[in-house]
C-alpha cells in the first residue's frame, strides 16, 4: 500500500477521463436537443391538428349555407311551379282560341264570298246571283222540305 500523494496520472486514465466527459456532455447535448425536437414536434402537431380542425368547420359551414341556399331555391321554385304551370296552361290556351279566332275571321274569306258576289245589309249577309244562273226551288232533306238554291252553269 502506497501512502502519501497520489501519483502522477496515466495518460490512458487521463483520455478515458476526457472522453467521459466529452460523452456527459455530448449525452447531456443530446437529450437536450431531443427535447427541444419533441417540444417543436408537438408543436408542429398541435397547430397541424388546429389547421386542419379549423379549415374543416369551416368547410362543413360553407357547405351547410351552401345546401341551405339550395335547398331554400327548390322549395321557392316548388311554391312557384304549380303557379307558373297555371300560368304556362291558360296563356296556352288564350293563344290556341286566338288563333282559332283569327283563323275563322280574318283568313277565311266570307263564306258566301266563294259563290259569287255578296253584300252586308245590317250584318246579314246576301248572296248576290243574276237570274240567268241560280233558280230558288223547294227541295227534299231528311223528310223536311227547305228552301234550297240550283245553280245553273252555261
């Protein structure tokens, strides 16, 4: 057993002393570096969650006025229809009976007027024949007797 002072050191206690020092610290580096990228990964995390938690209300908020809107423009348009239907049917029917009326009085011609020449006396109308070639007769229809008109051609 020695006594006294210690001995001078070894080298290789000296480096291996060094080296564990240069680890602690390193080991202390590191685990402080993997704390600050847990800490930034939370972080990264947290807002990545808070984005997309955000951006999908508002996604669903827009949609859902979206839908409303469309939806509140169906049923007006199912208010309106049945009305606009009516509307659609009797201007229809106006311009069918118009159409008829024009029809029957303004592009056909006076219905005497094909047989010769007529006249309007207080809205009655007369067909107007030389004697040389239409004779009044009695005639024979359905078991009635009528006035009826022979035309003789030259």
């Amino acid at each position: 057993m020695k006594t006294g002072k210690p001995g001078p050191m070894r080298l290789s206690e000296k480096l291996n002393a060094e080296l564990d020092t240069i680890r602690a610290e390193a080991a202390a580096s590191m685990r402080s570096q993997l704390t600050r990228f847990r800490q930034d990964l939370q972080s990264i995390a947290t807002d990545a969650r808070d984005t997309i938690e955000s951006d999908t209300r508002s996604f669903l908020l827009w949609n859902e006025q979206v839908l409303n809107n469309r939806r509140q423009e169906i049923l007006r348009g199912m208010r309106r229809a049945p009305w606009a239907m009516v509307g659609i049917f009797l201007l229809n029917l106006v311009i069918c009976i118009g159409l008829s009326w024009l029809w029957s009085r303004a592009l056909i011609p006076d219905r005497l007027g094909f047989l010769g020449p007529s006249m309007q006396i207080e809205g009655e109308s007369y067909l107007l024949l030389p004697p040389e070639t239409a004779e009044l007769r009695q005639c024979t229809v359905m078991g009635q007797v009528m006035p009826c008109l022979r035309e003789r051609r030259p």
